[in-house]
C-alpha cells in the first residue's frame, strides 16, 4: 500500500459541527495508525459563506482536541486555475462538454420525464455538439457515461455505487466560470495524491459522480470510507436550534479535550468493550474496520462519564490554568495558585462533572462577603448553637499547627464539652457560618484550606447573627 494520505476538508462558516469533528479526528488517526499525513484543507470556494473568523476556529478546534496535520492548510479557492486547467482538458478529450441550455429547458425536460413516469437523469441536446468557447452562456457538464457501473467498496458500507445511466450529466463549471464541488474535490483530492477519503455519510450520494470524474480524468480513486451520521439521544439528526452540535458549545460547558476526544472517537467506532482512549490509544488502535453503519447517537452522558473520568486524573497545574479564569470571575481579582487553592480544587473534582462546577464550589474561599442562605441560616444558626460554636471558637483560638487532624480533635472536645452532640449537629451550623450553606467538602477539609484567620472570622460574624437574630425574636 502506498504511504497512506488522508485529508480533512472542511468548509468553514461557523463553529465546528461535532461530526465534522470526528471526521477530523478519523482522518488523523488513520494517518498516524499507518504511520501516514493528514492534510488540511480549507474548501473556502463559497465565498458567500465562507469567513476566515470561521476557519480561525477550525484551527483553534483540532489543535484543541490535539489534530494536529501535516500539510496545510490548503485553501481551495488558491487552486481556481488548476481546477479550470482540468476543465479545458476534459473539454479538449471530449469527457466534458459546454451547455446552453437554459433554466426553462431544464425544466421542460424535467416535467416531460415525470409525465412518462421516469426518474429524470439529464443529458443535454449538447452532450455531443461539442460547443465552442463562444456559444455564449453556458455551464460545462461532465459526459457521464451511457453503461456500466460507478461502483466502489466502501470501507465502512462495502459495496456501494449506482448506474452510470442513473447519474445525469453534472454541472462541474457554472457559468460565472467557478468549478464546483465535485470537480473542486476529486481535483484536489488526485493532486494531494490521497488515497483515503474518510467523510461523512452525507456524502456517499456524492461519490458515484466522483468516480465518473476519475474515470474521465484516468486517475485510480482513493479508497473511500463514509462514517454515518451522529444522531441526538432520541435518533434524530443533529439540529443546530434543538442540540448542541458544535465542539466549541462542548467545550464552553467545561468539557475537557480528551473526554471530548474519546467521546468523538466513540461514536461510530469500536475497540471491544474498551470506552478509554487516550490520544496515543486513538492513534495506536483506530481502524475502519470496526465504524459501524448504524448511526452514531450523541449520549451526553456518557461525555460527562468520560469527562469526570478525566477529571480525575487531570495534574493540577492544568486544572488551575483550566479554572482559573473562572475563579478569577468570582473574585473579581487576580487568583494566583497556593497550596490551599490546590487542595480546594481537589476536593471539588470529587463533586465536578465539568470545568465550569469548580468556580461557584469555591465561591466561599474566593470572597469574604459571603452571603449566609436565609433557608440554611434560619434552620441551621439558631440560639441552641450558640454554646457549641463558641467553645468551638475558644478551641481554635490558639489551634497550630491548623490541620485537618487538629480541627477534628478540636470538634471532639466541644462534641463532648456539649453532651455528646453528634458531629453533625456542630458540622452544619459550621458549614453554614464558614460557606454561606450547607454543601461544601467536608468539615475539617473546608476549615482547614479556609486557614485559621478567616474561619475565625466568620464564627464570629455567625455568633453576632445568631444574637442579634436572638435580640430582635
Ligand atoms: N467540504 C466538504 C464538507 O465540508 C467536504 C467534502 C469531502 O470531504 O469530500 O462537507
């Protein structure tokens, strides 16, 4: 087999489509499984469309999810003489040839073809006139052969084509003279010397006009694999206004890379029973063998699955960086890194699904204006703890070295200065006086990396609203 060349080539005119994505991703990790390149290029040929703030994203997203290629990006739209080159030269050996006729002809031709009860395959008046260049307007249709089959073995789909007698005679020149897609593609793709083309499904209706451009140009096509689509939990083709379709919308939510990545990988494509896949793992394992046909269902929760998997296992210095413009938010101030704001951040990973639940689990720790929840203060901060919390107090007063252990022995003196109060008893109304509410790490863990000088302070801020709440009954 020849070195192999896969390409990715997206049509940018806004943020990332999640299968366009895994497309990406497909073509990568076949080149590098087959120790092969990925080039990049940018079908930027509908002007109308296309906005290089689109293609910037492009960029932006497979560096992102680690894609990285090695060529390009090509940009389409700098290969317009190229593409016209060919156009002379199908027209020169008679493969293609130039049509006047007009948007009313087709028409008529089209209506005459379901009133005789026949699919309407075009082939024009022209086909074999051979017009010159000055006939006036026209577009340039490829000569789609009468017999024969334009048949390929699908990588995914196995056997697949179509009739020639099926496909109609393709437009591959408008008469603005700008090449269309199929001429643009097959085109670029021989020249970048492809040899797989890995697409979305959506494109396999495409490929028995590919082949019949191939034929007409006497190039060996590329080996085609076309990966079915990605569907919405309940089967039905992503929306762009019902579901969240763009990699960017993920990765704004707090999803990380690599749970986006393996997430990616995973619809459509199997390994076993295997649902990790490390970036290596991906470009180590990936084959078209195992893409299924069955439409691939976008299950979010197993992206929240995977995302707190790698949450877990993600270093703190990445997890900082990923956080740290949130924190920032919150505090309405620099947040630099300490070892108490370290371990903070683990004790949220535990109760983090994505990046986005650490800043407002921190919230207590980043600001001192804590607002104390009237529900948990009214229900926690009651006259009865008055004593408990202020021996509490009078027991860190001089607590050093301030430690998770030396916190809980402190409570098991006040718990049993008090009668045996059960620790939750005192944990809660602590809770409330130190975050503002009742959910936080635990305890000990909370006070000890809110460090001695703010709990303090707001045990005292506490017991004056217990007694003024007290004073005003
Ligand atoms: N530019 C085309 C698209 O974004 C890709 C064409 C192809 O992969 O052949 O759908």
């Amino acid at each position: 087999m020849p070195t192999v060349r896969t390409r990715f080539a997206p049509s940018p005119t806004g943020p990332m489509h999640l299968g366009n994505a895994r497309t990406a991703l497909y073509s990568w990790a076949f080149a590098r499984r087959h120790g092969g390149a990925l080039v990049l290029r940018i079908e930027d040929t509908d002007r109308a469309r296309y906005t290089p703030e689109a293609e910037a994203l492009v960029l932006e997203t497979l560096r992102w999810l680690g894609i990285d290629w090695d060529e390009g990006p090509h940009h389409q739209s700098q290969r317009r003489e190229r593409h016209q080159q060919v156009v002379e030269e199908l027209l020169a050996k008679g493969h293609a040839y130039r049509c006047t006729a007009s948007k009313d002809e087709l028409e008529r031709s089209r209506e005459a073809a379901i009133a005789a009860g026949e699919s309407w395959v075009y082939r024009s008046p022209h086909r074999d006139a051979q017009l010159g260049p000055d006939c006036g307007e026209h577009v340039v249709r490829l000569k789609v052969p009468e017999v024969g089959r334009l048949e390929w073995d699908d990588a995914v789909f196995g056997p697949s084509g179509q009739e020639a007698s099926d496909i109609p005679d393709m437009v591959i020149r408008r008469s603005d003279g700008t090449p269309l897609y199929n001429l643009a593609v097959v085109v670029d793709d021989m020249d970048m010397q492809i040899t797989h083309v890995i697409r979305g499904a959506d494109h396999h209706s495409n490929t028995p006009l590919q082949l019949a451009l191939y034929q007409a140009l006497d190039a060996a096509p590329p080996e085609f694999a076309h990966v079915p689509l990605i569907v919405n939990e309940s089967g039905k083709k992503l929306s762009k206004r019902r579901d969240k379709v763009s990699v960017q919308a993920f990765r704004e939510e707090g999803y990380l890379a690599d749970a986006v990545r393996n997430w990616l990988v995973r619809l459509g494509w199997s390994h076993g029973d295997d649902e990790i896949f490390s970036q290596d793992d991906i470009a180590r394992l990936f084959d078209l063998e195992h893409v299924g046909r069955a439409s691939a269902r976008a299950d979010t929760a197993k992206l929240t699955w995977l995302n707190q998997h790698y949450l877990k296992s993600l270093p703190i210095e990445a997890l900082f960086e990923a956080v740290q413009p949130s924190l920032e938010a919150i505090a309405e101030g620099p947040v630099p890194r300490s070892a108490a704001l370290d371990r903070l951040l683990d004790l949220c990973r535990e109760r983090s699904k994505v990046l986005t639940d650490f800043a407002p689990q921190a919230r207590w720790w980043l600001r001192d204006d804590i607002e104390l929840d009237a529900k948990a203060a009214k229900k926690h901060l009651r006259p009865v703890v008055r004593e408990p919390l202020s021996k509490l107090r009078g027991e860190l007063e001089g607590l050093d070295p301030w430690t998770e252990a030396g916190l809980e022995a402190a409570f098991e003196r006040v718990l049993s200065a008090c009668g045996d109060l059960p620790l939750g008893k005192l944990a809660q109304p602590v809770r409330v006086a130190v975050t503002g509410g009742t959910t936080s790490p635990g305890i000990f863990e909370t006070l000890e990396v809110l460090g001695p000088d703010r709990t303090r302070a707001r045990l005292a801020g506490a017991l004056e609203w217990i007694a003024a709440r007290a004073d005003s009954a």
